[in-house]
C-alpha cells in the first residue's frame, strides 16, 4: 500500500498521500530504526520485513519528501533492513540462502523460498544502484549465485518455484507458480544491470521476462491479460495472492524504465491488463470496485484491498509511459535521501532474529517499582501466612 502511495504522490503531488506515506512509515521504524512492528514479534517474515524496505527504497528513489526530524531517513531505513536480513543469511543449510520465517518457532522456518530470497536480492540490487556502493553488487551477486544453483530455478526454461524444505537440505522443491516470485527477481537484474551495465545479468533478465509472460499472461484467459494462474482460474486466492499481480505488473514497468530494450515487449501488456483491470472496476454498490478477473467486464463479485490497489498499480504502470516519467533516482542523479550505511546492524544479534524494543521511559520505572514491591508484599504476605 505504501509503495502505491508514493508512486500516486510522484505522479500528482498529492500532499494527503504525502502525509498519509510518512505515517505508514513512522510507526513502522520509529526512532529506534527496528522495522519490527511490535505486533509482528512472532508473526513477520524476512519477505514481510523486505516488502516494508522496498517501500522504503521507493520513497528514496522518487525523492519522496523526507521523514520529520528525529526519524532515519527512507535510505536509512532500507540500509536498516539489508543489515538486518544480510545477518540472517543462513549457510548453515542448503549452501546458504534465507529462510522464510524470521523465528525458529515460526511455521516455515524450515522452508528457504523463493520470495525472501528474491527480495533480498532486490534490495541489494537496488541499494548498489542508488548508492554505488559495490558491498550491495557483492552481496546481490553472492544471493544470486545461490538461487541460481538451487532446485528453486531452472536454467532451462527459467521456471522460479515457490521454495524447499531444509530439513531435506533443499533438495527438492515446490514447483507451485506464483507470479511475484518471477517478477521479483527479474526486476532486482533490471536495476542490476542498469547500475552494473554487466551483460551476465541481461541473459537472466531475458529469460525471466520471458517466462513471466507466458506463464502469467496466458493466451487462453485474454490477450496479452495478467491472470495468477495458481488460484485464479480455480476461483480460490487467498488475500495474499490478489496482491500479487500488483506488484508483477509494477515491477514490470520498472523493467521497461531500467532496461529500455524491453519496453516494446513488455508495454502492450501493461497496457491490455490496464484496460483489464479498469473493465473490472465498475462493481459493488458504489461502481468502482474492483475484481480479480481482468478478462471481462462483467464485474466477478470478488472485493478487498488487493484487488482495488491491483488496478490501482496496472493503471499507475501506464500513467508512467504516457506522462514520460524518468526511471527512479540515485544519488548521483538527483536522489537526495541521506543513507547509514551501518543502519540496523547494531539493533539485535543477527543470529537470534529482531525484537521489538522501545526506549523505557520515567513511567515504566515507575511502574515497574510499583509492581514489584506488590510482589515482594505478596510473596512476604503468603509465605506468613503459610507458617502462621
């Protein structure tokens, strides 16, 4: 949601989008630069935390206004969450890579997919071009290589499947598609690329634009149309998964703006699912909500955030063709979010994963006093009474 925020303040000026981002940020990072909301303990995985980093980066990117003092800047902000997840980089199964899940007593902890990794990867990506610091080339290069060896790519056809269970030490996967898992990595070669100018990554790229519109774009579901064929044409995604197009779609563009020779390939789809989404737009009681099934105009009785933010982002993709948009800023080329290189690395022990911390104020020292001379007067109280 953050990201589509900034992208609607960079394109119109919106100062209650401005104000709205800032506050979808603030709480999150806080003074104490921890990116964990306090909620999300025993909830948030590296892909959550790395998708609130990509949001970060955005705002950096598009020159976003800067956070109010006392709060790290956007760049900051994204350096805090690489540090944070470069420490949670896991040799110890499968030859490296990262683990779903952040805690060891989470549900799929044990599982190393495609969607941390790749972001991971993104946001080194997009570190080393905004920043030119070849640490973050190194560190997309070494989780490049990784997932490039691992049974979650095919070289062949350029396939991403979803992940695989360390516990067998990652040697089979689950070759379930989805469409976020293609996109992310194929945007994080395209800003690659673009800041390296290395021909290594633009084989990658191509094979994986490739593949994304074939798999994602399939002919029997509308022309040139996004559909996330997993659950889609079965009528069963969940939440998640009505966001995923939103983000393909957005990254999609990203890609024609980073590696130009791929704009004519890639704009006549923006454009087909664009007109897609908007035929999908014209449901519920107040006509304008969305669906999932850009391939008719017949609204398909589906609602909720991710399919509004979807179309949102689809309509957005073309906005930035018509009105000829730059591709996103670095610091050498207009950016002007100040980074901290060491952001994040001293906010936990990388090891045990991140807690949620905040400064203890006069307050709680008087609360705590409070509650242990009630303590110790129950503990003194029960133990008389137990000998009297």
């Amino acid at each position: 949601m953050f990201m589509t925020m900034v992208d609607y303040w960079y394109m119109t000026g919106d100062a209650t989008y401005n104000s709205n981002a800032v506050a979808a940020l603030d709480w999150q990072a806080g003074a104490t630069g921890t990116f964990m909301p306090a909620n999300q303990t025993t909830t948030e995985g590296n892909d959550d935390q790395v998708f609130w980093g990509f949001a970060a980066m955005t705002a950096a990117e598009f020159n976003f206004p800067s956070p109010a003092a006392g709060y790290p800047s956007w760049l900051a902000m994204a350096q805090g969450v690489f540090n944070l997840q470069a420490g949670r980089w896991d040799a110890s199964t499968c030859g490296g890579g990262m683990r779903w899940q952040i805690f060891p007593t989470n549900n799929g902890y044990t599982y190393k997919n495609a969607v941390a990794n790749g972001g991971f990867f993104q946001l080194a990506s997009r570190l080393a071009r905004y920043t030119g610091n070849s640490t973050y080339v190194d560190w997309a290069t070494k989780e490049w290589d990784w997932f490039a060896d691992s049974v979650l790519f095919d070289n062949k056809t350029y396939a991403i499947y979803d992940g695989s269970s360390d516990l067998a030490n990652c040697a089979s996967a689950d070759h379930t598609q989805w469409s976020y898992n293609y996109g992310i990595y194929l945007v994080g070669l395209a800003y690659l690329y673009n800041h390296t100018e290395d021909a290594r990554w633009l084989t990658p790229l191509t094979g994986i634009l490739n593949a994304t519109l074939a798999e994602f774009f399939p002919t029997s579901m509308g022309n040139k149309i996004a559909v996330e064929v997993t659950c889609q044409p079965l009528g069963n995604c969940d939440v998640d998964a009505t966001f995923f197009r939103g983000f393909v779609l957005r990254w999609l563009s990203l890609t024609a703006q980073l590696v130009p020779t791929t704009a004519a390939t890639i704009w006549p789809y923006l454009q087909a699912s664009a007109l897609g989404a908007a035929g999908q737009c014209d449901g519920g009681t107040d006509g304008v909500t969305c669906g999932m099934e850009w391939n008719t105009t017949k609204w398909d009785g589906t609602y909720g955030i991710g399919q509004q933010l979807s179309a949102l982002s689809v309509v957005q993709t073309n906005l930035i063709q018509t009105m000829n948009l730059g591709a996103p800023y670095t610091s050498n080329s207009g950016g002007t979010s100040k980074g901290d290189p060491s952001a994040g690395s001293t906010a936990e022990n990388p090891s045990e994963g991140e807690i949620y911390t905040r400064r203890i104020t006069s307050r709680d020292r008087a609360g705590a006093g409070i509650l242990t001379f009630l303590a110790v007067a129950l503990t003194l109280g029960g133990a008389y009474f137990l000998v009297t």
